[in-house]
C-alpha cells in the first residue's frame, strides 16, 4: 500500500516508521532533512520530485479568509453524536 505521512515530527515519525517497517510504500514531507533522516534505517531517502504550488487564489488561503470554508450548516452532514466543541 502507498501512503504519505505529511510531517514527521512528534506524532508523524512514529507512524511513518511503522508503516515502512510493515513494509509499506511511504512517502514524507518534511521541512527538515534531519527529521527525515530518522528514517534512514527503515526506508530509502530520496529528494521529492518536482513541486507545483496550487493556483494563486488557494495560496494562502486561510491568512486571506481566516474562517476558511468549513462548511459549518452549509453541507448537509451532521454528527449525531456531536463534537463536543461549542459554538463561538
């Protein structure tokens, strides 16, 4: 199976880790070679292939619409159990 692990910091690296000694197909992102290097004993490290940034109107998107589009009442779905998150 192929999976990605987008960040390999406190909670990534673990997961990361167990996937590949499973022995999964692992892809991470890291900003930091040297968290990526971590992982060195259990997989192959290889730089990412080329990286295209998303369209200008998605970048940064939520510094420009700080309540993003979660689609709060504007989906149809709910949670019958709820969230336990109250509303602001």
């Amino acid at each position: 199976m192929k999976i990605a692990v987008l960040g390999i910091g406190l909670m990534g690296y673990p997961m990361a880790r167990r996937l590949c000694e499973a022995g999964h197909q692992v892809h991470v992102w890291s900003r930091t070679l040297h968290k990526a290097q971590r992982l060195a004993g259990v997989t192959e490290l290889a730089p990412a292939g080329t990286f295209y940034y998303a369209e200008e109107d998605h970048q940064q998107y939520l510094h420009k619409v700080p309540h993003g589009y979660c689609g709060l009442g504007g989906t149809g779905v709910s949670c019958p159990i709820g969230t336990g998150v109250g509303a602001d």
